[in-house]
C-alpha cells in the first residue's frame, strides 16, 4: 500500500517514517469528548484517570489542577497516581457536577517537577448519573479519551456499564441497552440543531452524486401501496448492462436490487471476484439507486434490513478481494495488466460506500428496533405517532431503501422546526435514530465514521484522530480559515487517512469471521470518507490561495511562501497514491517537489523555475490521466443504463464528468495547475511551444488524433480548403504525408512533444506549421473560442501566435503528386544471391543502405576520434536476404508474395481493402525466416550475453513526401544466443516493409513496391542511462551555429514517440565552451530499461524520479554534457562534409566514468 509516510509534518520536509499494518486491540466502550451531557442531581460524581507513562526511579505521578479534588493548583497537596505493572498510573477521584475541570499531569521527585507541555486538560460533569474515565499520553493535553459509565443506586457503575462484557457474552439485551447508552451519549457530544448531523465540509464532501433527485416522501398515516413504473429498454445492450436492465426489471425493491448486484459481482465470477466491467456498471447502477434516480418500490415481501446486512456482506468480501489482488501490483512495472489492476481497484473503493452497513446490530433478527419504540410514546400527538409507524416503522422492518432516510431526514426537520414544540426526550430520541439509520445506509458524517473505529485504535492511531478532530472543529468554527489550518487539517485527515489504509494493507483471508469484516467496513469507510473530505480541504486551500493573489502572487513569493502549497500538493498525492493509483509515480513526484523545494529558491532562476515546472506539470499528466481512466470507466455504462432505464439524459451525460470533479485528482490538477502557471510567469514563459516555423492560414478545426479518415472526412466536409487541426493527442505513428494533399497545413497539439522526435521530424519534412499548448486554460481562452474559424498560425523561434483572419492565398502552394518513378531509379541497390552476413567494414549504402552505411562510417570515425565517442559492435545483413528467404520458403509462398505484391502496386487499393493485403503481405514475410547458418553467423559476432537491436535499413528511406523517422521496424532487446528470436526479430523487419504506413508513404512519394529493399543492421543493445538526440543545426531556423539536444532517461524510444512529456532541451554553440542554455527539463514518467536482475526480459518501462537524475540535480553537468555532446555533434558533422546532421546516442555508465558517449546513428538533417 501506498502508506508508508503515516507520519507527516506540518513543514514541507522529508520526514516520512514507515509504519506497518496497525494492531487491532479489543473493544472498550469509549467517546471521544471532553464533556458529557447527563442529567441533573447529585453534586458530585467518580472520575478516573489513567496515564500509561515509564518514568525515573524515584518519580511520582500527580494530578495539580483547579479543583480541591486536584489540590487546587497546589503541588504539594495534589493527589498521587497509583503506580501498576505495565507502567499504568492511575487515579480515581471525586469531581463536582457543572464545573469546568482543569489539570495537568506532573512527574515529581524529591530535587523537582516535570509538569507536561501544552495547555491545560479540561472536562466538565454536567450531571450526576454517569461516572467519567479519562485515558491520557503524555504532553498531548488536547487528546484525551473521556469515557461515560452509568452509575448504579450506590454510585458505582451500574451493569450497564460493562457493556463489551454484555456483546461478547451475547447477552442481547445488556447489548441493546448499551448501544442505546452510547448513542445518547454520543448524540449529546455533537454540535447543531440536529436537520443533518454534517458540518459543511462534510455536506460537501459527500454531496457530489449522492443529492436526492426521487421522489419527495409523503408523511402517511396508512400503509400505501404504489404500482411501479418504469423503462426497461435492452434495445442494443449486451453483456453486463443487459444483465442490470432485466435483472432490474424484476427487482422493484432496494433488496432484491442488493441480490441483483450480488449476483452480478459475486455469484457469477470466478473466484468471486468481479471484473472491471462489472464494478463500473454496478457503481452507476447503485448511485442512482442511492439519489433515487432508480426507485425502490414495495413487492409484497415482507424482508427486515438484515437481509440487505447480509447481502452487502457478500459483496463487501469480494470488494476486497478485489483491492488486495490490486495492491500486489501496485509497484509492478507499469504495463497494461498494473493500469487495467489499478481501474478495478478504483472501481471496487468507489462502490463500497454504495452500500449498506454489515455491522452485527443489523445482521441481528430484528435491527432498526428503535423507531418501534418511538412510535408508541404517549407523550406525541396520535397523527404524529401513525405518520412514523406507517412511514418509517413499518416501512423499514417490511422492505427499507434509500427513501427511507430521506423521509427520516425530513421527518426530522419537521419535528425540530418549532423549538419545544415536542418532548425533549422524544426529540433526542429521534435524532438518535436517524444516526443509526444514517448508519445502516453508510450515510454517516466523517465523525461518526471515525467515532465507529474508536475503540480498537492503537495509541498512536487515537491521538492522530484526535489531532485531526481538533483541527476539524478549528476549521469548520470559522467562516474564513486560515492557510495554516487549513493545511494542518489537510495534513491531519491524511496522515489518518494512511493509518486506516495501513491497516487495511494485509488483505482479506479467505477465512476470516463475521465480526472482522464487519470492523474492516468500518475502516474502509473512514478510508474512504477521509478520500472524501481532503477533496473539499484541497478545495478551499486553492480558494485561498487565489484569493491571496494566485499564481501572480507566487511567482515572485519567497520559498516559505512557496512551502504551504507544495506541502498540500504532496497531501493531495498521497491520497491518490493511497487510492492505489500510481503509487511509485506519485512518491517519485514527491521527492521532486521536496528536493527542489529544498535545493533553490523556486523563483531565483529561470532553471530552478523549469525544474519545478517539469514536476508539476507531469503531476498535471498524471492527473489528466486518472481524469481520463475515470471517465473511461464510468462513461459507457451511464449512457447505456441511463437510456435503458429511463434515467434523466444530462445524469447519464454528466456522470463520468461529476465522478471526476468530485475527485482528489480533480483538486490536484487545480492546485498543480496554479503553481505552474507560477513558475511559468517566473521563467518568462508562455503556454505555447513552436516546433516548425512558419505562417500559415486555415480553418481551425478540432480532432482527437491525426488520422487519414479523419483528415479525408474533414477535406471532403470543407471542399479541399487547408485546416489547421486543435488535436487531442498523438502517438508517434501518424504520417503526415498523406494529410497534406488533404489540405493539412498547420497543427495545434494539446500535449508536449519532444521538437526531435519523429513526429517532429516528419512535420518539419512536410512543411506542417506545428506548435503545442499543454495549458487547459490556455486553450480554452485563446484557442478553443477560434473554432470554426479562418485563423493564422505563426511560429517563430521563441514565439508563437493564433489570431482570427488571414488569407488562405497567402500558403505555399499545396505539394503536387508524386511523379512516378522509374523501375531503374528504384533498382534496390545491389542484392545478394545467397544468404549473407556482413561485418561493418564491408557495409556500404549499395549493399545495406544508408542507415547501415553512416553506421559503418561511424565505426570508422570513432576508432580515430581519440576516445570522443564510441559506436555499438554490429552486423548486417544486405539487400536480397529477404528475397532469398522467400524463395528458400518454396513456390507456394514465393507465388503468394508476388501476387501480394502486385496487388499493393493498385493506386486504387485503400481502406479495408488496403489494411487486409498489408496484413496478409506482412504476415506472410513474417513467417519467412533467416536460414539457421545466418542466425549463427550473427549470433557469433556478439557476445553471448548481449541484448541485441534489430533495425531495418531501406532503400526507400528520406525521400522526398516520404519520411524515414520511425517508418520501419527496429526490435530491441533480443537475446544474442536464442536463435529463434534473433530470427524472428530480422522477420521482424523484414516485414515492416509492407506496414499500411510503409505502403502509404511509398505510393505518395511515387516508388513502386518492387523497388522497396530492406536489409537489416544489428548492433549490441547498450541501454543507456541517458539516450539523446542532436540536431547539429538548430531546426527552427536551421541556424548552424547552435544546435539542440533532446535527451531522456534509458532507451531512445521514449524520445523517437510521441510520449507524453518533455525531455531535457539544451541548445548550445557551438564554439569551444559555447554557452549551454537549458530549454526543458525532462518530466517523462518512465525509461525504458533493462531490469537488472532479469536483463533476459528485454526492456521494461520504469518510473523515474528526477530529483536522482544527475542532469536535472546538477547544473555543472548539465553544462558539461552539453559541451561534450556539442563537439561529439561537431565532429560527426565535419566528417560528414559539413551537412547538418541528425544523430542519436546515449551516454553509458562505466566504472569509472559516467559520461561515455556511444553514437548509435547519425543521418542528414531534415
């Protein structure tokens, strides 16, 4: 679990101490308040104190306060404690009734007193018939445990008193008697008039989808009996939904819509544990059962609420189930299998607090009792007293929902409008009730919740929730808080949050009883409930923030200024990392901010300023993600039950969105949003960042990504006039060749994106203006209201602008087609006869072509750059293997290769049509294999260890229309010594030759397919601890003085995609100890790495914490990698007769140097 910090200091440091799963100690009866309601009489009544404290020999403990009881602030005449094993001190005492008590513990010895810190303890007895027992810790005079027992005629504690005794024994009487005990008590601690028992915060916190839209309760004096009505329409619907809407259609009851759930998440799957699918269309299902969007009507059946006690317990079992398998995953590597874990158990917490209380006292018989007795008191009016027999008594033990404390609730209100209008004792009563209904719905306030767990806390548990309540009550008492208390309430409610999540960690066996699942949905939900609240803390610290001037404020600000806000933004991480998402992320982040905070002023410098921003802003990725998963998880099964079930239209639209803004993250991404646009105006930046140059007009249209459909559809819609395209999202594979002819003259790209990757690189080929703008608020004010509109984009370096108006005549004209080429022209260079193993000195662009040959160049230039840079051990294979391979294979798949082949030569080829012979072409050439004599040829010429990368190496690369970046396959981490997978991974290769991309890119530029050759480079794989990519020629205006440097943790991948984030940028000059300006610092939220205890898997995504990143901590190193890099680049260029060059590498640690540079390709800059 995601609790490892379960102590967190008011200051922004690093203090995070660890703590295992809690110890659950054995009831007492046990109310946290320092004043007890009672009723008047005797003068006096017994108080007990009892400290648990180790001391010197020779000390005493004493008890010095007001009261003559206390010595009345006398030392000499306090009374003493008495000592017992275990270092229990302990004193029992008179104390009169209606007095304030104040005292303080004190250690003497015969040389002088150790009085405790802080204030002094207070209590008062407003009445004689409960004696009082307080348990006390040292120096922590705020917290203490005030226990009330019922005193019997002699004034000792009546058997009322010995309640826990009572509920072991399973004397149910005693049980009942002490729990109503409790409950007036507990009645009596809370403040208000009573209409809802929930602060503000807390009406908050639970009110986002939780507001009653049913019907409005009818007082009735008669039982009434309504024919139910409803839609069940399964029109389209499958699977899950179709199972909810005609199990609906038979379950008009909250019951038998409790079965219909069980059944769903537990009665059909395996192992009892329901799939993602199922949780997310129960969660929508029971939401709008629970705000009465979904109505629960009587069926004749006549069933008390421990049936619904029962089958909550059910599902509440396999909810946890379902979060304990989740939890083992929680800091696996990231992959499809951890994200897809990580939903169910987002979805799974979600719907706890969907259901009812499992708690024994409504598993018992005959629960709720109460409201029986209420409805006979002969001091209420007759129509009272029907109205709540036929409302709520009746109604309740026949067959409870929802509605039912919507009517007690209102019942309520109606009871307490005129104040004395009633008996007090009914009144109180009531109010009792509807605390025990609110509990039997898991309706209940924050204080409740926690007040449920109070007696099997351990020590250190107990007085975090006392902190926590004291910080509470501060908070909510006053009208405009302040900061500080607001955050030390943030801070409060999550260091609580992590113990209940701490002791929830072990998981749920398989075996255990009743009374531990009933005691583990008490912490779930104070788990959940507390997720709830620092919602609305965060909430109003960024309401605060704002209104002492916002980012504006900050960007200037000193760095204890800057501390309260990243301390309530590592708060508001950690409860979604207790949530189980992302969790090695989210603590990653967490020693950014803290290590940032702590190295530099956020403000004295542009590079402190960038630093900080590259944190936050991947905490606005993470976010936005989450956001995303939520709406992913929640959006389809609203809209398909919501049509089916005759849901209002915009509850269905709106329920991903409300689910979202009602979460953590939501706050999250508001406060990271704030301080980013903070060190953004610090730095002197703008929200826009110009990856291609240039001014071009059209008409500005929005996308989700960069597709030829999409692009098509939008041609033909605006009659082939240029379209600037506002698009969501990208992957890295797009092409943009093909998207020009259609009219594609601008993009807007609402994510980072590396300027050096290949999407970058192909925008750059094709003369497509190209900018991001990751700032929601940006594009919303300055972007989106533009839609639909002609606009200009313009792009210069450091400056970008999008304005209404321009003239489309202005463009360069649209590029013409691809002539057609020539057979010759494309002959595949020169092709071998039989199967073929290269060394790199033999490798020519002829024979290999150009990718392999600049490697060969390399290979030679390194053995005389006296230790500048170094090159991967490598092979090739030359133009022809394939074609040998093929024939090898037999006539049957040498025919069918050239019949595919034939077929992608048709211009006419496109859509379905197209994707089935690339996939047949590619499946076929995929199944072709090198012969095992070539296999071991290659295998010998590396180390039997080694990884391998496998890359292709065509003829038909960086042609004009035609963009290499990324076009063909290169397949990293195959093992040297296993045959089959080198094999398969030149395969591989081969048949990304014939990828829809491929074939696309090859037709636009006018190359026939015949004429496409692939041969394939292998080099020794070496991971590097930074890979980069240099631009010898900065490429926004090909200035030939400074060039740039992207550069990312682990394997190049990440920068060659479209990954979200950004990498380190460094321009630098190019002249001997040129001047190295640091542009970005990196924020990707993975490398690709080899793991080191099992290098055999190949690469693996891990999460990155930057503040151990040597280029992100160290600005001297970063300078001087810079440097290095700036004349590695300028070597490589010289060499190749000054033409700007597009190179890639990585730096390799070694024992003894950590700054070796391996160059793994190098080509002209495009």
């Amino acid at each position: 679990m995601y609790c490892s910090q379960a102590a967190m200091p008011l200051r922004y440091a690093g203090n995070r101490p660890v703590r295992s799963a809690l110890p659950i100690r054995a009831p007492s009866t046990r109310s946290r308040a320092a004043t007890v309601s009672v009723a008047a009489g005797k003068a006096t009544v017994p108080l007990t104190i009892e400290i648990k404290q180790e001391v010197s020999f020779g000390e005493v403990m004493k008890a010095c306060g007001n009261d003559a009881a206390f010595g009345s602030w006398a030392l000499d005449k306090a009374p003493a404690l008495k000592w017992s094993e275990g270092h229990v001190w302990k004193l029992t005492t008179d104390i009169p009734v209606g007095q304030t008590m104040k005292f303080k513990l004190v250690r003497v010895k015969e040389d002088g007193a150790n009085w405790e810190g802080g204030g002094d303890r207070e209590l008062k007895a407003l009445g004689p018939d409960y004696g009082l027992s307080v348990t006390c810790s040292w120096d922590k005079t705020s917290d203490m445990v005030v226990e009330a027992s019922k005193l019997g005629a002699g004034g000792g504690a009546s058997a009322g008193s010995k309640s826990n005794a009572s509920v072991v024994s399973g004397d149910e009487d005693a049980s009942k008697k002490a729990k109503q005990q409790r409950g007036a008590v507990a009645v009596a601690e809370r403040s208000g008039d009573g209409s809802s028992g929930l602060s503000s915060f807390e009406e908050e916190s639970r009110g986002a989808g939780k507001a009653w839209v049913g019907a409005s309760p009818e007082f009735v004096q008669s039982r009434q009996d309504k024919e139910r009505s409803g839609v069940w329409n399964t029109d389209g619907l499958d699977g899950v939904g179709l199972a909810v809407v005609e199990g609906d259609k038979g379950a008009a009851n909250w019951l038998k819509k409790l079965v219909l759930v069980k059944e769903l998440l537990v009665d059909r799957n395996p192992m009892m544990r329901p799939g993602l699918e199922e949780l997310a269309y129960c969660f929508v299902y029971t939401t709008w059962i629970n705000s009465g969007a979904i109505t629960c009507t009587e069926a004749g059946s006549h069933f008390r609420p421990n049936h619904h006690a029962e089958a909550a317990m059910k599902i509440f079992r396999s909810l946890e189930w379902v979060i304990g398998d989740g939890s083992h995953s929680m800091y696996a590597p990231a992959s499809v299998a951890a994200h897809e874990s990580a939903l169910a158990v987002m979805a799974a917490r979600r719907m706890h607090g969907r259901l009812p209380s499992i708690s024994g006292e409504f598993r018992q018989s005959v629960p709720l009792t109460r409201i029986r007795d209420i409805a006979h008191r002969g001091d209420i009016p007759h129509d009272l007293k029907q109205e709540i027999k036929h409302t709520l008594q009746n109604k309740l033990h026949r067959c409870a929902g929802p509605e039912d404390l919507i009517a007690s609730e209102r019942m309520l209100q109606k009871i307490t409008a005129k104040q004395g209008e009633y008996n007090d004792g009914f009144v109180n009563e009531f109010k009792i009730f509807i605390r025990e209904l609110r509990e039997f719905f898991n309706a209940s306030g924050l204080e409740d919740v926690l007040a449920k767990t109070a007696d099997v806390l351990d020590e250190a548990h107990g007085s975090a929730v006392g902190q926590l309540l004291s910080a509470k009550r501060k908070v909510e008492s006053n009208n405009k808080p302040l900061l500080e208390d607001l955050m030390a309430l943030l801070f409060s409610a999550t260091q609580v949050r992590t113990f209940y999540a701490a002791g929830l960690q072990a998981g749920l066996r398989n075996d255990i009883g009743d009374d531990v699942l009933e005691m583990r949905q008490r912490w779930r939900l104070c788990e959940v409930r507390l997720e709830e609240y620092c919602f609305v803390v965060l909430s109003r610290i960024v309401n605060v923030l704002e209104e002492q001037g916002g980012a504006q404020t900050l960007s200037t600000a000193a760095n204890t200024v800057w501390a309260l806000p990243l301390s309530a933004l590592t708060a508001g991480l950690r409860n979604l990392g207790l949530s189980q998402y992302k969790a090695k992320e989210l603590l990653a982040l967490e020693n950014e901010l803290q290590a940032w905070h702590a190295a530099a002023p956020l403000v004295s410098s542009k590079d402190t300023a960038l630093r900080a921003k590259a944190s936050l802003d991947r905490i606005l990725r993470l976010s936005a993600e989450y956001s995303d998963a939520l709406m992913g998880v929640y959006a389809i099964p609203a809209a398909a039950l919501g049509k089916a079930l005759g849901v209002p239209p915009h509850m269905a639209t709106v329920f991903g969105e409300a689910e979202v803004r009602s979460s953590v993250a939501f706050q999250v991404s508001k406060l990271a949003a704030l301080l980013t646009k903070a060190l953004r105006l610090a730095a002197g930046l703008s929200a826009w960042d110009g990856l291609v140059t240039g001014d071009v007009v059209g008409t500005l249209v929005e996308v989700d990504r960069l597709s030829p459909d999409t692009m098509a559809e939008l041609s033909a819609k605006h009659g082939g006039k240029p379209l600037i395209l506002l698009t969501r999202e990208a992957d890295g594979d797009e092409e943009l060749g093909p998207l020009v002819p259609l009219g594609l003259r601008g993009v807007v790209l609402r994510q980072e994106l590396p300027h050096l990757s290949h999407l970058g690189v192909r925008a750059r080929q094709e003369n497509v203006v190209f900018a991001t703008n990751d700032d929601e608020d940006s594009v919303k004010s300055d972007v989106k209201p533009l839609l639909g509109l002609t606009v200009t984009l313009s792009v210069a370096p450091g400056c970008v602008t999008l304005k209404e108006g321009g003239d489309a005549a202005s463009n360069s004209s649209a590029p013409s087609a691809a002539k057609e080429s020539t057979s010759d022209e494309w002959s595949g260079g020169e092709r071998v006869s039989s199967a073929t193993m290269l060394k790199m000195a033999d490798v020519t662009d002829a024979n290999c072509g150009a990718k392999a040959g600049k490697c060969a160049e390399l290979e030679h230039l390194a053995a005389n750059s006296s230790g500048l840079f170094a090159v991967p051990t490598g092979c090739a294979l030359p133009y022809g293997n394939m074609d040998v391979a093929i024939a090898a294979a037999g006539g049957k798949v040498a025919t069918e290769y050239a019949a595919l082949l034939k077929e992608l030569e048709d211009p006419k080829l496109s859509g379905a049509a197209l994707d089935a012979a690339c996939d047949s072409m590619q499946a076929l050439v995929s199944a072709v294999a090198p012969s095992d004599s070539l296999v071991k040829q290659i295998s010998a010429a590396f180390p039997a260890h080694a990884l391998l990368a496998v890359r292709s190496s065509a003829n038909v690369e960086d042609l004009a229309g035609m963009s290499a970046a990324g076009l063909y396959e290169s397949v990293v981490g195959v093992p040297a010594g296993d045959a089959q997978k080198v094999a398969a991974a030149v395969s591989a290769v081969w048949a990304s030759l014939y990828t829809r991309r491929a074939v696309l890119s090859r037709r636009i530029a006018g190359v026939p397919h015949s004429s496409a050759s692939m041969a394939v480079l292998v080099q020794e794989l070496h991971v590097p601890k930074v890979s980069f990519v240099l631009h010898t020629a900065r490429p926004s205006d090909m200035n030939t003085g400074v060039l740039l440097i992207e550069a990312a943790p682990g394997q190049g991948e990440t920068l060659a995609a479209a990954t979200a984030g950004t990498p380190w940028r460094l321009e630098v000059e190019k002249a001997a100890g040129g001047r190295v300006d640091t542009l970005a610092f990196a924020n990707f939220s993975c490398a690709l790495q080899v793991s080191a205890s099992h290098p055999e898997k190949g690469l693996a995504e891990q999460e990155v914490d930057y503040s151990k990143q040597r280029l992100s901590v160290d600005s001297e190193y970063r300078m001087a990698f810079g440097q290095k890099l700036a004349a590695v680049g300028c070597a490589i260029e010289a060499y190749f007769a000054k033409v700007p060059q597009d190179i890639e590498g990585g730096l390799i640690a070694t024992d003894s140097d950590d700054t070796r540079v391996l160059i793994f390709q190098s080509r002209p800059q495009h």
